[in-house]
C-alpha cells in the first residue's frame, strides 16, 4: 500500500508541478481507485496523510503561500453518461431537482480573492487548504478584472486555460516547444517573471462564488451574481431538472468538438445551496458535485520512424511515424514533433513508447515519452531532405530552415498550400495533381498555374487525366482569379503573413499590395509597423496610462502650477510627495530619474504636445511584432517576390481590398476613432458583432483599453475596462446609444 501511495503522489507532482504527466487521467483514476480498495479491506494500514484524503497538490517552494478561505478540493469522476446519470439519482432523488451542468475545463485552477470589489490576491489550488499566491501574474490575463462593478467581497473559484487557436498563434511562434495548453496555461501561472506570463494569451473562467453579502439560495444565481460583477462565466452552463439531464448531457457531448478550449468532460453539481449544505463532504471532494470525464483524445504508441520534410516556407519539420491507433474517432499514424529541441527535450527515439494527443482540432502530436526504447539518440539532420542544402538557424530560433529559394519541396509545396480549399480554392487541383503537373514540369511557380489554360492538349494526354478533370481544374483556376484579396496574400505563402496579419494590414489601411509594398519600400518601415516603448523606462504600460490620467485632470495642472510658484521656492525645488500629486510613488520615481524632479520639469511634460509618444511609445499597427516586420519589409524587398506579384497581377488576381457593397454604402461617422468593447448585449451576440460595425463605418477597433481609445462600448457586467476608460476620459457608449448612432434604434 505504500508503495502505490508514494506512486499516485509521484504522478501528482508530475501533473500539478512539473506539468509533465506520465499516464492518463483514466490511468491514475484506476490507481487512486485500487489505493481506496486496498485501505477499505485494511483500514488498519490506511496512512493518515493517504493520497485518497487529499486532492493533488501544485504547490512551489518559489512562491509564498496562502491558506484558502474557501474550499478547494478535487471531484468524484464517473466515465461514461449511464454512470453520471446514476449519480444523479442517487444524490437528487427528487426528478425535480435541479442539476447545474459545465463543461469541465482543463486549465489551471485559480482561487481569485476580491475585497471591497478589488483583486487582493490570486491563489492556486495548491493542496487544497494552502496554494501559491500568484497575484503578479493573475493580474496579467487580459479578461481577470482587477475591479468588479460592484464593492463586494467575494472568492471565486476557476481555471486559466488557453484557446486551441491562441495555442497554436503562440506555439508556431515560439517554434512550436510546447505540448499542449493545458501544460503551457499552468506553467505560464507559476512563471517567475510577470512580465513573461503577460506575452501568454491566458483567459479564465469563473466556475464557483463565495461571496459575503447577500443571500443566494441557488448556484446559477450565484453565477448570474459573479456575472454581473465583470466577472467571465461560461454562457454554456446549462440548468436542468433531473429528469432532463440525460438530454442535456447528449447536447453538451454534441457540442464538445466545436469547443475551442480543452474540456475533459463535464462537471455536475446540484443547484440547490440548502441541499448541498446537507449533502456535505467526503474528505477530498463535496458529495454534491461530480465530474463525467470524457475519453481522453490520447493514446499509447510505438515509433517506428522519424522522418523529416521540407516546407513552403523551408522550415524542416520532423514527425513520428506511428504504430497505427485509434484516437477519438480516427486511425492515427503520423505525429508532429514539432522541431529538433522538441525531439531532444522529449528524448523520443526510433522504438519509444509514446503518448499521443489529438485536442480539439489540433493535428496528432507526440506529447510524453512512455519508454525510450532501445534505440539510440536521434540527431537532426544538417541537410535539407530534399535539396541537400546545409540547414540554418538563427541564434534566436527553435527551427532548422532550408535556404535555398529554389528547393524542389518548398516550391511543390508552396504551390499546394496556393491551390488549397482555405487559400484559393481551386477545385480540382488538389495535392496529388500539383505533385504530377509538378514533376511532369507544367508548374514550377505559383503563377504557372495561370498559365496552364495554355497547354490544354498536352494536359489531357496525361496518364490518368482527360477532358473533364483537366476541365474542372482549369475551371477552378479561372474562378478563383475572383478571390478576395484577403485570401490572395496569405496564400503567397509568404512567412509569417498568414490570414491574421493580412486582416490587420487591411485594417489599418494597407488594403491592397502596392500600398505594402509600398510602405516596405519606406526608411521607416520598421517603425511604422512596430510598437516602440516610451522614454521612461520602467513606468509600464498600466502605469503610463494612469500618468496621463492624471496629467489630463486641471486640478493636477494647478496643483503644479501653485507648486512651482510658492513664494520662496526656488524653481529647482523638489516635487511635492506622491501622495499630494495623487500619483503612485513608484511612477513618480521613475520620473525624476530621468530628470523631471520639480514641479516646472513635470508640468512641462504633463502639456507637451507628444506626451503620449513620450511616455508609451508609438503605438505602431497593433498585432504587428518585431520578428512579423522585418519579414513583411524582407519579402516585399524580394526580387523574386515582386516578380511573383507582377505575375499574379497580368493573371488578373485582385491585389487589392474591395470595400463590400455595404461598407460603401455606410456613413464613415466612426472614422478616426478607436473603440474597444466590454460586457454582454442584447443586440450583438457575440458581441465582435458590434465591432464589426465600427469597423463598417470607419472605425479602429482594439482589444484592450489604452491612452489611444477613443470610445469604449459598454454592456451589461462590464468589467475593468469600464474603470480604465473613464479614467482615461475615453467617451462611454451604451448599447442603446450605440443602436442610435448606427440608425438601428
């Protein structure tokens, strides 16, 4: 028995701190359960700091510790729908009581303590009674409001995790080192440097309220209450009676593909406070809540090979080729492992036994070595596969990439990625009939393609081809010549100009590819497309913000003036304390290290006209970083690049935006102002709705609030936004203001 305890607490910290779990969560389920067999025939033997008392633990020496107020434990799992619905029974009894059902997130679970409706502290579960306080970086997640709409004191429960689609942004950019969100969420939590934790697309979802005042008898109204602070809650939460939960329970498994964050399953609880007061707890979880775990999207497997391939950008990519299994729903044989540090950090050879994952619509990865296996230590190739091109990386870099801009697989595969259904769309010329027309020499660059009309005769005589799939193909490239321009620059193919960075050009008014080649072409290329920090070090984004704040206020211009003028006070006087000026202190230091330390120096500053510039920097083209510049100005700096455009441009693609029929038609009355959004509506659901239409009649819209914010659009349960834009003296709108201005009252 000790011996399995000190082996399901070895998986414990394996999962909740080194965030590298060994088994499945069905596997430990299974030893946890055996341990709990094993005690209940010898309760004798059964320790009194057994793994079965307690829940997992993340706890980290680094961090200092807190004692939950609330709390924090782990839930009963059940495996299968019949299972869940059992539990049910048994616990509600009465067909009428009311079930709560949420999808189970697989994140971070974070404890956030709000006093008087401000964020005192964040903590992790930790052991369930004490967990990490991680203040620093819980205050860094972009949807965690650091004020609630309303004075309350109140804890709440719920998990940081990452979007599927911000996972994938943020792994490809940082070379793809990462295995997962589940793990990136949790160790982006427990990072040492705030700052770091900031560049994480982290999000949470609050699941569970304490709050001090006020009396609730159900947890949805508890929820409704969190809600309404500016807290995010699920809108997928579903309450339903017991005799509808086996419906509701089959509408959330056929929704769970669509889910665009890891779900593990679905947790249960009952609704009713009073009943779950009566219900109580066992030792490590509440008799009232329960969790239906699905079926893991992982398997266990054997390598059989490492292969490597060149890519449309050069990028050599390695994967696993696999023993054939079934993984959720489909035969998987293949793997990605990412990049050469991935290899060597996992330690994967030919002949490893290893996990492989499938979450949501992220393609097979290898994420854990079960076993190496006998094999030996793999080594990267220094060779392109294809073109035997020494392979280069920079200093910075986690890929190997080809150089040579005339690698047969880079071309073939550019060409490929071109004709796909997400890019141009050309129906008929799919990957296998680019690979024939490729090798046979009919294509050797994306505008051959345009060409091929040419050679129709010879195309029809092909083996395997003929008049009607010659037909259809040549039908599909002239039909795709009529591609928006939103899908002709991403699929150039051209790194790191995918679809996001196509859409924020456009929106920032370089609509068409003459005004971006154009804008590379400038001396300040760099400058115009990148954020640039201000001349204060140290101050910070937040901090600048509050600094102009204030500088914006008469009674602060005043202040300084009286200040700097008291009969006897010399001009180089010092400054009047922080407190006086109502600024914090470590601002104010900041300033007079860098010589504004009287009264005069500041005011000056405060009334400059490029106060902005000089405390934030120039805001540059938002989404835009330094890495995605200096490719943008290298490739439309490319001979061969251009040459490609004026191709594609005598072919008679659309190289520019059109302004759709109702854009045209729309008054530009938002034009030149920015807007964010925050809160929930009546009327845009969701609520990028409402930003669309700024965007229709001319407006910047942006994801966060900031000295430039010229109007943020405020719903119902607004958050932390709300707070910062009034300090800001950004103009607030309603939704029915809103409805008004866009004649839809």
């Amino acid at each position: 028995m000790q011996t399995l305890a000190d082996e399901i607490r070895r998986h414990q910290r394996l999962y909740y701190v080194d965030h590298q779990p060994e088994i499945s969560d069905p596997d430990f389920d299974r030893l946890l359960a055996e341990l709990q067999d094993l005690e209940a025939a010898h309760p004798g033997l059964a320790a009194p700091d057994s793994p079965t008392r307690s829940v997992g633990s993340d706890l980290d020496s680094e961090f200092p510790k807190f004692q939950h107020t609330i709390p924090v434990l782990s839930l009963g799992n059940t495996y299968n729908a019949d299972e869940a619905l059992e539990w049910a029974r048994k616990t509600a009894k009465d067909p009428d009581v009311v079930i709560n059902v949420q999808w189970k997130v697989d994140g971070a679970t974070l404890v956030l303590y709000y006093e008087k409706g401000a964020l005192v502290r964040a903590v992790t579960r930790g052991s369930g009674q004490v967990g990490d306080d991680v203040t620093a970086n819980a205050l860094t997640i972009r949807n965690v409001p650091h004020k609630l709409t309303k004075p309350e004191t109140v804890a709440v429960r719920g998990e940081v995790y990452m979007t599927f689609a911000d996972f994938e942004r943020f792994n490809e950019a940082y070379g793809s080192i990462y295995a997962n969100p589940r793990n990136l969420a949790a160790g982006s939590l427990k990072h040492k440097k705030s700052r770091e934790t900031a560049k994480r697309p982290l999000r949470y979802v609050a699941f569970e309220g304490h709050l001090q005042s006020g009396k609730t008898a159900r947890d949805q109204d508890v929820l409704a209450r969190l809600a309404g602070l500016g807290l995010p809650v699920s809108p997928d939460n579903a309450s339903v009676a017991l005799k509808d939960l086996a419906a509701s329970l089959a509408s959330f498994e056929a929704r769970r593909r669509k889910v665009d964050m890891p779900i593990d399953g679905l947790v249960l609880k009952i609704d009713d406070l009073a009943l779950r007061a009566e219900l109580g707890f066992t030792a490590a979880s509440p008799r009232w809540a329960t969790a239906l775990k699905f079926e893991p999207e992982v398997a266990e497997t054997i390598v059989r090979d490492i292969e490597v391939f060149t890519g449309r950008t050069g990028r050599v990519t390695p994967r696993a080729a696999l023993e054939p299994v079934k993984l959720a729903g489909t035969t998987v044989s293949y793997a990605t492992l990412h990049n050469a540090d991935y290899i060597e950090k996992l330690g994967v050879r030919i002949g490893s036994r290893v996990r492989v994952s499938k979450r949501g619509e992220i393609i097979p990865a290898v994420e854990a070595v079960v076993d190496p296996g006998p094999g030996k230590k793999y080594r990267f190739p220094k060779n392109c596969p294809s073109c035997k091109t020494a392979l280069t990386r920079s200093d910075q870099a986690a890929d190997w990439i080809c150089p040579n801009p005339h690698c047969p697989d880079k071309t073939l595969n550019r060409i490929v990625f071109f004709a796909q259904r997400k890019q141009m769309d050309i129906a008929g010329l799919g990957e296998k009939v680019c690979e024939i027309l490729y090798q046979a020499g009919f294509i050797q660059s994306i505008a051959d393609i345009y060409e091929l009309y040419k050679r129709r005769a010879e195309l029809e005589a092909i083996e395997g081809f003929g008049e009607k799939s010659v037909a259809q193909f040549l039908d599909g490239i002239e039909k795709s010549k009529a591609r928006e321009f939103r899908f002709v620059l991403p699929a150039l193919g051209l790194r790191e100009v995918g679809p996001a960075a196509t859409e924020i050009l456009i929106e920032n008014g370089y609509d068409s590819i003459d005004k971006i080649i154009a804008l590379a072409h400038r001396d300040d290329a760099f400058e115009t497309l990148t954020k640039t920090k201000g001349e204060i070090k140290g101050v910070g984004e937040v901090g600048a913000d509050e600094l102009l704040a204030r500088f914006r206020e008469p009674e602060f211009l005043a202040l300084l003036k009286r200040s700097g003028a008291k009969k006897g006070r010399a001009p180089d006087a010092a400054l009047p304390p922080p407190e006086a000026l109502g600024v914090k202190a470590a601002s104010l230091n900041k300033l007079i290290e860098h010589g504004f330390d009287t009264s005069a120096k500041l005011l000056e500053l405060a009334t400059r006209s490029d106060v902005v510039k000089f405390l934030k920097g120039t805001q540059g083209i938002h989404g835009i970083g330094e890495r995605t510049a200096n490719l943008i100005i290298e490739q439309f700096r490319d001979p061969g690049v251009l040459d490609l455009i004026e191709r594609l441009r005598a072919a008679g693609l659309q190289l520019a935006a059109q302004a759709s029929p109702r854009k045209a038609a729309a008054d530009q009355i938002f034009a030149g102002q920015t807007w964010c959004v925050t809160g929930s509506f009546e009327n845009f659901k969701p609520r990028d709705l409402a930003m669309e239409e700024v965007k229709l009649r001319g407006g910047k819209a942006v994801g966060s609030v900031s000295a430039n914010t010229s109007h943020l659009l405020a719903g119902e349960g607004a958050g932390s936004k709300l707070e910062k834009a009034r300090s800001l003296g950004a103009i607030i709108v309603s939704e029915a203001e809103f409805l008004t201005l866009i004649g839809r009252s």
